[in-house]
C-alpha cells in the first residue's frame, strides 16, 4: 500500500546508486540514493518539502544504512500512515 517501487539499481565504480517511486500519500516522487557499501553517500528526493527533504539527505550522509532504517521507520506525516522519511527507510530495506 504504501511501499516504494524499485525503478533502477546498478553498481558503478563500487559506489550503488539506486531510484525509487514513492506511494501517492507523499509529497516527494522520487528518491535516489548512493551507497558504498552499509554506508548511505547521498539521498536526493524529487519533489517534496525542500527544506525538510534537503535536512533529512544531509542528515543521512555517512550514515549506516541500519541506523537510519531504525531513526525514520515509521514516521507519519499528518495521518497518512507513511512520510518522505519512511519512504526512505522502505527504499533502504530494500537495499539490505
């Protein structure tokens, strides 16, 4: 229901760079991320709240993939039951 779709995962350079849809309860479309590794490089959201999409890739980088699963996994924005921030933690599942 509100799970994100899988549109790209490739490896280049050792860097993985995968792009995900978000459901149609949030505000942002898309969500690009590059790892290396259990480490998160960068998050881009498409669409959205800039200011609040921008704080939440800033405060990903260099992170551990698990721990930010663990800060976002559940945040609901305004009842709908998923977020930009959850939908990220859903992308990230999906890369372990």
């Amino acid at each position: 229901m509100h799970d994100v779709t899988l549109i790209s995962d490739r490896v280049e350079d050792g860097i993985r760079r995968a792009s995900f849809l978000t459901c149609d309860a949030v505000c942002s479309s898309r969500i690009d991320i590059e790892m290396d590794g259990k480490v998160i490089l960068k998050v881009q959201y498409t669409d959205g709240c800039h200011g609040n999409t921008q704080g939440v890739a800033a405060l990903c980088a260099g992170r551990n993939i698990d721990e930010v699963i663990d800060r976002l996994e559940g945040i609901d924005c305004e009842g709908r039951g998923t977020s930009c921030p959850d939908q990220l933690s859903r992308a990230l599942k999906y890369l372990k």
